[in-house]
C-alpha cells in the first residue's frame, strides 16, 4: 500500500519543499512598534517611506528639497551631526547635475577605516514616488541607525551615513562624493540599499576590483538570519550594464561593498505605482535583518584587509547557511564528475544488457522535451504579444500578469517532459534515459568552468545524479524516497532562477524558464520515471497550465490595479515654428486618441532620439498648436585663438533657460574632434578616456553629447576647443515635465487605470532649437 502511495506522498513532499525555498529566504513576517527600542522595526522604518514618497522626489522637483529637508531633520534628532554636499558632477557617460548629498557620522574609537552606509534620496523620472526605490532604503538606514545608536555600544571604526543625490539620472551623487569630499578616503567597506520592484527577497551582490573571498567570509561571519546570494548572479552582474552608487565607489575609489536589492514585482519599478502600498513590509523585514548583523560585525571588524587575490564559488542554502568554495576546485570537481561519470557508465555497459543501447536511445525523449519546451515556449510568447498587443506597452518587458504566465511555462514544460517520458517508457531502459541529459549537463558545466564560473557550483547535482545512476542500474527499483532526497540539491540550485529570470529580465527570455525547468525534471527523473501514471500526471499538468494561462487572460487588459502607462509629448521645433504631440506608445487609449485620433499614423523610425533605458523613439506624431513657450537664451562667442599652427580656438557657449525646465541634451549633427571641452567648469575629457576622449564619449546616444538635470535655472556654460575648420553645429532640446500642469495648455488628467509611461521623456514641454556657430 506504502508502494502505490508514494508517488503521492512524493509530489505532496516536493510541493512542500518548493514553497519552503521560497519562503524561507526571507523574514516570515514584519516586527512592529512594540518591540524593544534596541530592534529594527519594519513598522518605524515604513513610517519613514509613508512619509518620503508622498510625490515624486526627482532632482528639480518641487518635493525634492522637502524629502532633503525631512531626512536631514529625522538625522539631527537621532543626535547626529549633518553635512550637505552640493556640487556639480560629470559622468562618463556626459550626464551632468548639481547633487546634494546629505551626510552624517559616527565617529569611531579607532581612526582610520570608516564604514559606509548609503542609498539615495531622489526617485526615477517624473512620476515614481520611489517608495520602493529607494525610500525602502534610506528608511532601512535611519531605523537600523536608531536602533544602533539606542542600544549605546561603542564602535571601532567610523559609520558614515551617505544618503546621495542624482542616482537615477546618473549616480552622480556617489560621483560627487568620491571625487570631492574628505571623508571618502577613509571608507573602507560600503553597504549599499536598492531595489528595482517592490517585493520579493532581497539579494546581496558584491562590487569588488580584486577577490571577492574576504567578501564573502566576512560576510557569513556577520551572520545575516536570512541570506540570499550566489556567484552566478555576481558574475552576471559584472558583465552587465546595471550599475548602482557602489559601482562608482569601487571604479573611481577601489572601495570595497555590498549591494541589497530585491526585484519581484518589477513592474511597479520606476513607475507611479512605486508607493508605500505596494511595498512588501516583509521585504523591508529583509533589508533590516541584513543591516542590523551586519552593522554589529563590521563596527569592530578589520575592514582595511577586504582585497583578495581568491575567488569564492558561493551560494545560499533555504536554512540560511552559505556554502562556499575557491575556484581552484572547478577544474577538479569537474574532472572527478567525469570519471566517476564515465566509472558508473562503464559498469552499466559491463553489468546491464542493452544498456548502451538504451542510453543512446535516451537522447531521442530528451531532445524531445528540451527543444520542444524551449521552442513551444518561444512560440507561445511570441503568440501572446500577438493577441495581446498591450504587453509591449510594459516598457521593461514585466506584465502584471507575468507571474502567471511563469507558473504557467513551468506547468507546461512537466507536461510536456512527463507525456513524452511515457510514451519512451520501459522498465529496461530507465538508468539508461539518465545517462545522456547528465552528459549533457556535465559539457554545460564545462563550458561554464570557462565562461562563467559564478555558476561552476551547477556541476553539484550531477554528482548526486550520478550516485543515482549507479543505484537504477543495480536496482530493479530502487527506494523513491532516496531518489527523491538525492534530487533535491537539484531543487534548491535551479529553482530559484527559473522564477527570477524572467522577473529581472523580462518574458521574452521566458523559453529560459522551461528550459531550466527541463533541466530539473531531468535531475528528478529518477523519481518520476518509476511513477506509473506519467500520462494522468501530463494531463493533470497539462489542465493547471491551461487554468494559469486563462487567469493570465483575465488579467491581461490593463484596469485600476494594472493601470496602462502611455505618455504624451508636446515638441515645439524652434527652427521650423512648427509643433507637435508625440508619443512612445504602441496603442492609443481614450486619453491620447484626443491628440492622435483612433488610428494614428505610426512613425517607422522616430527623428527623434531620446536617451531612454530600452531605446524607446516616438512612434506616433500629430500636428499641435503653437503655443507661447520661451525659447532658451543662447550666448556664442569665440575666446581667442589657442594654436595658430593647430589652427585650433576656443569657443563660449551659454544656454539660459527662460522657463522653469527639468533637463537639456545637447547633441552634435557631425562627428567632430574636440581638442578640450569643459561644462559648468568641468573637464570632459578627465574622465579616465584616454586622448581625445571626448570624440570617443560623442559616440554614445546618436552623437549626444551631454544631459544637463536642472535643478533650477542654472546657466548651461560650455567651454571647448576644436579647429577652425569644423565648428560643430549642436541641436539643443531642453524640456520641461508640467504639460499636464502648464498654463498654456489644457490637457485633461489621465484616468485612474492610466499611469505615466516610465523610462522615457514623458509628460514634458519640449523645444528643439539648433545652435549655429557662425
């Protein structure tokens, strides 16, 4: 009887350890008020996010200075000293702005080695109120300072609290600190808070130039309750463009650090919908418990000797535990997998009749199940963005209704594996349909030893699978429980990226979840394998991704809760008197079809070219009124002569808004060599670029050459050197984002199932102006 139950008890036990994965990586619940003064409180800390993202808080808006103002208040009552930072800042990337950083100290018993706390204090664009990003975490630091401070220990080395300024436009803040104030020299070891969606674990990620094993052992030493880290996310992060604060402390100052960040629910990430409602509390739970272990660590702990020359394979474990390893066992590990590999084979062939036979044959099921999720997967999205245009609408590739959409791949990949290993069933040949998929694995794992060995630890599985094999192929049937139990470190390493891939990288990579989901079938096949209704489980798979996918129908059209953002643009060509309404979108709604009509002409390549995160262009355009908007006020002059036989001189160029505007991008119509360019008094080729840095900066963004934030009214003063042969001629936009507010116009307020388009220039008064210098 305990036979024919076990594949039941088996699947009841597997559902159990999948939510225990999940839910064991982060604080089950939020702490309130009522606990000690000397504990983070999530309660005391969402108080403060309830309070900073009341509105949208960007650099040039009218509730940025009340954010400044309310953080420098909450510091000054917990007793602490406040500095303001206020400079300009130049990036690499030709993003200029005026920060004001706030900062504050803890000065230690020992000088010498400071430890950074930061986040920073502006949110995104135009319309995110940042609850999430990155109130959490600057309330996360003003609750774990309190409850520090209370508790009245002493301190070794020096705490810094760094709440920066300009982060989402261009980490200028974090520029402006390295490279200007005294205090910079000092850190040793920053701890850094961000967030891109509003929920979910929080994941710890390293920014170190050398070594990431001093990194990582101090960290397990600090001994966070709840720790949720990998070397594959490490290493994939290095390789990509997602940069946060603590990247330009390590570029520019060597500065060792940790990231907390957390991702799920991306949609609400940049959006209007990053409010205090829609934050996790238990995720806020999570960033406390990470700082609270961790600022009791490192007050005391030798925070000069991070630098290593060893890298550390590492992951996380559902009970908290971090397992760790150098990467000098990646090559041996994989040579030991190999031989025992080939060793189990070897007494297949010499032990078991037909077994080669059947394992050649294995490779037919599992070609069947890994292609055919893959590209029915492909497919299967490809087809939803058909029928469901307004997914393109998500600008991050993340829909409201994406969650379902992953359960439902994942649903449908098990039935896919599970019908086709049915069909391929034979009671001879199951040790020997495991042979080819973990070969498989196994060149997988090699390739990684060399490409990306973050994810070197993937080769662990297959030594349990290994040990299984040995088992199928002495056993007629062997004990399921002890398969099932052997298949387990499968589950815990792949599980969490089948979920998390397409939540941070969008559902176009979704074939990656079921290809991933093959891959941890395969593992538990010799569990599933010796289950007799495979067909009834297929079926039974098959009918829970047919409900997942209908929910996702339900919930596919945009409404209150899923609101549908789109954006309006008013441009007004300076040179040509002419105006027009402009818009990213894909669809009209009833809000933009009052300026486009219900079937707009859409633009094929936009003339316009924006600086956007995902490359957005206008798609539609419509003739607009001319309306009474100031131009800016342009100065030229020529300097003197610089070098009679370069035949080169120096120019002056002063852009004066006459209206209150938020950003300029300048740009170049021709590629031209500046010999010297200088902004608001800053060098543009002092950027670690090499000679002639500046022509190799132009490059970027369709020839733009700079985006100046205002924070106000500021002059735009440019200083360069070219020859006299090639003046450049710039074009100019300088927007402003108060169309819905502007006086000289009447646009009606968007419905309430309708938010601002994020990522982009939206809601903005635009005027385009091109600057000839003769």
């Amino acid at each position: 009887m305990l036979k024919k139950l076990s594949p039941l008890f088996i699947i009841l036990i597997l559902i159990f350890c999948t939510w225990f994965i999940f839910y064991s990586s982060m604080p089950g619940k939020e702490t309130t008020r009522e606990i000690p003064g000397t504990e983070f409180s999530t309660e005391r800390a969402f108080q403060h996010i309830q309070n900073i993202a009341q509105t949208p808080h960007y650099v040039g808006s009218s509730a940025h200075s009340r954010v400044r103002n309310y953080i420098v208040n909450e510091l000054q009552e917990l007793g602490l000293e406040v500095q303001m930072q206020e400079g300009y800042s130049l990036n690499n990337e030709g993003v200029i702005t005026r920060p004001q950083n706030i900062l504050a100290r803890i000065p230690g018993s020992e000088s010498g080695s400071a430890l950074l706390l930061m986040s920073h204090y502006d949110s995104a664009g135009h319309s995110s109120p940042g609850a999430a990003d990155a109130a959490s975490g600057v309330a996360t630091i003003l609750e774990g300072i309190r409850a520090f401070l209370e508790k009245g220990e002493s301190n070794k080395n020096e705490i810094l609290l760094l709440f920066t300024d300009a982060e989402e436009l261009g980490l200028n803040g974090a520029d402006l600190f390295v490279k200007e104030h005294p205090w910079a020299k000092n850190v040793e070891l920053a701890i850094n808070f961000e967030a891109r969606g509003s929920g979910g674990n929080s994941f710890m990620l390293l920014e170190t130039n050398s070594g990431n094993a001093a990194l990582i052992r101090e960290f397990v030493k600090a001994n966070p309750k709840y720790p949720v880290t990998n070397s594959l996310a490490y290493s994939v992060y290095k390789m990509l463009p997602n940069d946060t604060d603590l990247t330009v402390l390590r570029e520019q100052a060597n500065i060792n650090g940790y990231n907390f960040a957390f991702i799920d629910d991306h949609f609400d990430y940049h959006t209007a919908r990053d409010i205090p409602e829609n934050l996790d509390r238990k995720t806020l739970a999570h960033q406390g418990s990470y700082l609270m272990p961790l600022l009791d660590y490192f007050k005391d702990a030798n925070i000069s000797e991070l630098d290593s020359e060893e890298d550390l394979i590492y992951f996380s474990l559902p009970f908290g535990e971090i397992i760790s390893y150098s990467f000098s066992y990646i090559f041996p590990m994989l040579i030991l997998c190999f031989i025992l590999f080939f060793l189990v084979l070897g007494y297949g062939v010499f032990s078991k009749k037909h077994f080669l036979r059947s394992a050649v044959k294995g490779i037919i099921p599992f070609s069947i199940s890994l292609l055919g999720s893959g590209i029915l997967t492909y497919l299967l999205w490809k087809f939803c963005l058909m029928i469901y245009p307004e997914y393109s609408e998500m600008e991050h590739g993340f829909t409201y209704n994406g969650y379902y959409y992953i359960a439902a791949v994942i649903f449908l990949t098990l039935s896919i594996n599970l019908f086709t290993y049915h069909k391929f069933d034979s009671q001879d040949k199951k040790a020997g349909y495991l042979v080819f998929p973990l070969f498989f694995w196994m060149l997988i794992c090699l390739l990684l030893a060399f490409f990306l060995k973050g994810a070197a630890y993937f080769i662990l599985p297959a030594f349990f699978a290994i040990l299984q094999l040995w088992i199928m192929i002495r056993q007629k049937r062997p004990n399921l429980f002890l398969m099932f139990l052997l298949s387990l470190p499968a589950l815990v390493i792949l599980l969490p990226f089948i979920a998390t891939f397409p939540v941070a990288l969008g559902l176009k990579i979704l074939f990656v979840t079921a290809i991933l989901s093959t891959f941890l079938f395969l593992f538990f096949l010799p569990v599933f394998g010796y289950f007799k209704l495979k067909k009834a489980l297929a079926l039974l798979c098959f009918l829970i991704f047919n409900v997942l996918f209908i929910t996702a129908h339900f919930k596919s059209s945009f409404s209150e809760e899923r609101p549908k953002p789109n954006s309006l643009v008013y441009l007004f060509n300076a040179d040509t008197s002419e105006a027009s309404w402009n818009s990213y979108d894909l669809m009209v709604d009833f809000w933009t079809s009052e300026f486009f009509g219900e079937d707009p002409i859409i633009i094929p390549s936009s003339e316009e070219a924006f600086q956007s995160k995902y490359g957005s262009n206008f798609t539609f355009k419509a003739k607009a009124p001319l309306n009474n908007i100031p131009e800016p006020g342009v100065v030229f002059e020529k300097l003197n002569s610089e070098d009679s036989l370069d035949k080169t001189s120096r120019y002056s160029l002063k852009i004066a808004p006459n209206r209150k505007i938020n950003r300029m991008e300048l740009y170049a119509d021709r590629k031209v060599d500046f010999e010297e360019f200088r902004v608001n008094g800053l060098t543009a080729d002092s950027i670690d670029l090499g000679a002639n840095s500046f022509h190799i900066f132009t490059k970027r963004w369709h020839n733009r050459l700079l985006i100046y934030h205002a924070a106000n009214r500021d002059t735009l003063n440019i200083e360069f050197v070219v020859k006299e042969e090639k003046l450049p001629e710039f074009i100019l936009y300088e927007s402003s984002y108060d169309l819905l507010e502007n006086p000289e116009f009447d646009i009606p307020e968007r419905k309430k199932a309708m938010i601002p388009r994020p990522f982009v220039v939206n809601d903005a008064v635009i005027i385009r102006k091109t600057i000839r210098l003769d």
